[in-house]
C-alpha cells in the first residue's frame, strides 16, 4: 500500500516501500538477543522501527545513511507509530534510488532564505553589530543554509536551520513594532547568530548525529567562541560584542535548559521565547499535519509527552 510518504500511514497500513536509515542503535532484548533500533526516514518524516534478533552481517548493513525497501505494518507502540518490519533488504543499483530522494526540505527555497536574511542583515544599523554578523554569516554560510536546526524535535530537515531563523527574524520584526524600547540590531544580529555554533555541533544534514565536538562542548560554547575570535580578526571590540556572546550564552533560558546564564538583558529575553515559540509551532504544526480533524496526533516528547488535539472546526 503506498501513500503519499511515511507520515501519512496510520495503525495497520500495510508498508512496502524505500526508506532511508536516519539513525541504528543496538540494543539486546530480555531474551539476550541482539536488535537494533531504527529511525527510518522519507521526504514527509520519520518513523522508528525494531528490527529482530540480528546477525553481526546484519549490524553492519543497517547503518545510516543506508537506503532499504521495507515490508511491514503500522503499529501503536506507547502512543507513537512504530513500523514492524516483516521483510528488509538494503537497496541496490537497479532499484534507482538516490539519497537525496528521501531528505526532508524546508518548505522555502534556499535562494529566497538568503534573499530574507540578507535584507535583515542590512537592516541592523550598528556597524560593529552589522559587520560581526555578516563576517560569520559569509565563513559558514554553505553549512548555514544546508544543515538541519536540530537531529530530532523541531526543524530536523534541510535547511532547517535557516528556515526557523527566517522565522524568528520574522517574529522579532514584529515585535520589535510592537515593543519600539528593543534594540532591534542587537536582536536580529543574535537571531541570525544564535545557532551558528550548530554547524560544528552537528555532522550535516543527511543522518544528522553530534560531532565529538559537538558532544563535548556544545553549539552556545562553540558559537561564543567564534564571536571571539571574529571580533578580533575584525578589530572591535565594545559593549557591543559581550553583549552579543551574552544573547548567545543565554538562549536556552535556564541552566538545566543548557544555557550557562540566564537572559539579563531585554533583547536575551524575547530571543529566547521567539526561539522557543518558534521551535514548538514547527514541532505542533508537523505533528498535527497528518492527523484527522477529531483525532489526537502521536505522543510528543519535546512537548512532555503530549498528544495534541486537533479541531474540527
């Protein structure tokens, strides 16, 4: 049975088509054999899988990024759709399949992205703000526009971390006219840089996993760093950059949330609810896509655990 992509079936569809492995982890079962658990992907989603008392040879083929051809149905496991595979063999060359088909995208063109941020950039004013930004921007500017915002929960697709950036410069525009006290420089600069860091934190777009950098240290450290060293290749310095490295260090909000300060100035405040308002809309809005009006969508994690319901009128 084939529908329009993996986010579209629901409990006891019958599977029979090409996925991608975004991610394969082992794991023994009480009965002491070895699994591995699944995430398997296409250009609509992802869905987990278990795959059964595997051989060594099997380990090693069931890999990410290895492309398969999967038969199985659609399971509820603990309030999510899980795919319990019957059949499975890594595809070949006859079957015609590229990596590529199987990556999700955001749903606005690169070339418009660059198009949106460029205007924001030239609408920061300050000139030490203006010039950092558009300093690292152009460095890492290939990855910026290519690399996922995160490996699970929000805006874990192509480009996604452009597109929740374009989001939030669009956020705080708004903002900022509705709250004319806010620096609107320091804010779309902090924006624009905030998550830069992920480019070393994460290993790229296809089957996105934590670089040991990324692991260790953590994208805030990394992205504080840079400010650093670019404000001296650059030769500024001021209130400017500390308070910069400031919005950057206090994004997540709080400490358990990751962020080594709190937000102590305005402009840290409002980034981190745009931020965080702008990752849950994306997390709701793809869980809610493909749920029937009446129905709840599938547990959301990120959420704590929540189904959501969606309307019917």
């Amino acid at each position: 049975m084939m529908k329009n992509g993996i986010r579209s079936y629901a409990v006891g569809d019958q599977v029979e088509q090409f996925l991608l492995i975004k991610s394969s982890t082992k794991g023994v079962a009480s009965n002491g054999k070895p699994f591995l658990s699944l995430v398997l992907q296409d250009k609509t989603g992802e869905i987990e899988a278990k795959l059964w008392d595997v051989s060594p040879e099997q380990e090693k083929i069931y890999t990410a990024p290895t492309i398969i051809k999967v038969l199985g149905d659609i399971q509820n496991y603990r309030g999510k759709l899980q795919l319990r595979i019957k059949r499975i063999r890594p595809a070949n060359s006859q079957d015609n399949v590229q990596i590529e088909d199987f990556l999700e995208k955001a749903p606005v063109p690169v070339e418009k992205m660059q198009e949106i941020v460029t205007e924001y950039i030239y609408a920061i004013n300050n000139p030490k703000l203006q010039r950092i930004t558009r300093y690292l921007l152009k460095k890492y500017e290939k990855q910026f526009f290519m690399y996922p915002a995160a490996t699970t929960n929000h805006h874990e697709f192509v480009s996604g971390l452009a597109y929740h950036v374009v989001s939030m410069l669009r956020l705080a525009e708004k903002i900022c006219e509705l709250y004319p006290s806010l620096n609107k420089d320091l804010l779309y600069a902090g924006i624009i840089l905030h998550d830069l860091g992920k480019v070393h934190e994460l290993s790229g777009p296809v089957a996105t996993s934590y670089t040991v950098e990324g692991t260790l240290l953590g994208h805030i450290t990394m992205m504080v760093d840079e400010i650093g060293k670019a404000a001296q290749e650059l030769g500024i310095d001021g209130e400017e950059i500390t308070l910069l490295k400031h919005i950057v260090l206090s994004h997540h909000g709080k400490a358990e949330w990751g962020s080594p300060k709190p937000p102590l100035v305005m402009e840290a405040e409002v980034l981190h609810y745009i931020d965080n308002l702008d990752a849950k809309i994306n997390m709701m809005e793809r869980a809610l896509e493909n749920t029937k009006p009446g129905q709840f969508t599938e547990r959301i994690f990120a959420l704590d655990n929540r189904s959501l319901y969606k309307p019917t009128i």
